[in-house]
C-alpha cells in the first residue's frame, strides 16, 4: 500500500507541476513578489505584536498567549483547508472511479487523494504563519524549545486540518 500511496502522490505532484509550466516567467515574478510580501509582512506582525506585548503597551496582552492565538488561527484555517480537501478528494474528484478500478488499493487511492495539495498548504503555512512566529519570538527572547515546538507544531498542523476535515466529510 505505501509503494501505491508514493507513486500516487508522485504523479499527482507531477500533475500540478506540468498545471505550473504554463504560467511564464512574469507570472513567476509576480508570485516571487507577492510572496515575499506575505512574508514580510507577516515578519512584521510578529515584530509588532511581540514589541507590544514586550513593551505592556496593551495591558491585557500577556506573552504566553499570542503563540497559542496564532496555532489556533492556525489549526482552525487548516481545518477548513483540510475539510475542502476532504470533500474534493472524496465527492467531487471526476477521477476517483477510473483510480479504483486500477490495480491499486483503494486505500492508497484515498490517502493519495487526501494528501495530494499537502506541499501547497505546507508552504503556504510555513510562508504566513512561521515568520511571524519566529519574529515574536525573537522579540522576546524566547529558547530553543519555544522555536523547535513551534516548528513542530506549524509542521503537524495541516495533517490535523486534513484528517478532521476528512471526519466532517
């Protein structure tokens, strides 16, 4: 089953690559450019948020809660992510007959399906949300196991978005 889900998710990430080919280099560019503006802007939250809970600016602001608002925010936009995922992969998918009467396992047609889009909410996660995280904690000097969590977390997000958007399903 693993060596199905693998040449499954390769020929789906196969797929969205040749649907990129065609864009052409200003289009490129302009993904270039407004990435790099999420990403800096979403730096600059981080700086802004972490300079005013440092500085008590907002009183009621404490330290410890804003890198839990921003993995909840987090949490709740995977989760829609992955419940449309879910009702993609599941109902609306116009090649889910002609993949399982092939000589796969439905299960690997499944969980191709369902983790088919997981680098694109991958990196769009990691390029709005790990910035601003990063930056918070820089701001506030925060250790090594404030980074490595946070990364962990951010990382294991978008399974968690797919797999209860799956059970909503």
């Amino acid at each position: 089953m693993n060596s199905d889900t693998l040449l499954l998710l390769q020929l789906y990430w196969r797929l969205d690559r040749r649907a990129d080919g065609g864009i052409g280099r200003l289009g490129w560019i302009r993904r270039l450019i407004v990435g790099g503006v999420v990403v800096a802007g979403s730096a600059l939250a981080g700086l802004a948020v972490g300079i005013f809970v440092r500085e008590n600016v907002v009183g009621q602001l404490r330290a410890d809660v804003i890198p839990g608002l921003l993995l909840a925010l987090v949490l709740l936009g995977t989760t829609v992510s992955g419940f449309n995922q879910a009702l993609q992969a599941l109902y609306l998918s116009d090649d889910l007959e002609k993949l399982l009467v092939a000589p796969v396992s439905s299960r690997a047609v499944v969980t191709a399906k369902l983790l088919g889009r997981l680098p694109t909410v991958m990196f769009f996660l990691l390029a709005v949300a790990m910035p601003a995280l990063l930056a918070f904690g820089f701001v506030l000097r925060l250790g090594p196991f404030y980074y490595m969590l946070g990364i962990l977390l951010l990382l294991v997000a978008p399974l968690f978005g797919i797999s209860i958007g799956a059970l909503l399903a």
